[in-house]
C-alpha cells in the first residue's frame, strides 16, 4: 500500500531559471542537479523539476501548497524577491479554532502554487 509522497515533479521549460527560483527566492535546498532534473529538499518531501522527456509531460504542474509559519511575512520576504503573488494572504476557511490562510504565487515557470498557513485562534 501507499506509505506516502515521496516526490514531486514539476515540469519547467528553463531549468536554470527555475533552479534560480526555487533555490534563491523559496529557499529551497538544493540536494542536486543534472542537465535536465534539479532535485530539491522540501522538509522530507523531494521536489523534482525537470524538462519533459515528451510533450505528454510538458503541462502545468499541480498546485503546491507549501507551509509557512508566518504567511504575511512569508508573504512579504518573498515580495521583496520580486515573486509574482496573484493574491494577498487571505482565509480560506475556519473550523472551530483555526483559520487557514492562503496566497497564491506564481513560480518562473508561470506554474500556480501557494503559501498556506494554519493560525490558531
């Protein structure tokens, strides 16, 4: 059976531009790369960007949602690295005591992933 994530793939069209992206705006940690993957450490989940081998592999990713402690800061630090955000962190649901809060960005690719963040109220 399914034990859990262990990675995931999104394709880019300009690997170095996007390693550029993923390293030195998100902070990522980079483990390695080749001339068509880049592998990146995502606290235990492994990011893997890559050039598609055939164009059935050549769409848009799915959403990443990536947590952060601190969004608005988040927000801001990643802002000031000139990242694309479509939106302002905002709530996207309360249950009970907690409010999740999300914005969403756009990486160099033109992929849509987001920030999210689970506050305690």
């Amino acid at each position: 059976m399914i034990q859990k994530v262990g990675q995931i793939g999104v394709p880019v069209k300009e690997l170095e531009k996007a390693i550029h992206f993923y390293k030195d705006k998100l902070g990522l940690s980079l483990l390695f790369n080749t001339n068509s993957m880049a592998f990146f450490e995502c606290n235990g989940l492994r990011l893997l960007l890559s050039l598609p081998e055939k164009e059935q592999f050549a769409y848009s990713s799915s959403v990443i949602y990536f947590q952060v402690e601190n969004i608005k800061k988040t927000y801001q630090d990643l802002v000031n690295k000139e990242v694309i955000f479509i939106d302002e962190p905002h709530i996207v649901a309360k249950m009970e005591n907690t409010e999740t809060w999300m914005a969403f960005f756009k990486d160099s690719e033109s992929n849509i992933h987001a920030l999210m963040s689970e506050i305690q109220v």
